[in-house]
C-alpha cells in the first residue's frame, strides 16, 4: 500500500482548508452575498 500525501481524503479537505480564510475575508470586507456563497461551497466539501 502506497502512502501519499493527496489521498481522496486529504484532496476533499483542502477545499476546506481555502474556503474558511477566504470566507473569512469576505465577512471582514462586508461581502456578505460572496460570503454566503462560499459558506455551502466548503461545507460541501465535508459532505463527500
């Protein structure tokens, strides 16, 4: 068995780990309509 960094599992987390600074951004910068946007894009993500 081969041990790799970009398994299935770490490939659907890192959408996750993008998502919640650039969610975060976007709250401070009051874009509050591409901020509720991006909020469902990451939590899809935990979904899969």
């Amino acid at each position: 068995m081969t041990s790799g960094i970009f398994t299935p599992a770490n490939q659907m987390t890192i959408p996750r780990l993008v998502f919640v600074p650039v969610f975060a951004i976007l709250e401070v910068g009051r874009h509050y309509d591409w901020a509720l946007a991006v909020l469902p894009a990451g939590g899809c993500a935990g979904w899969i």
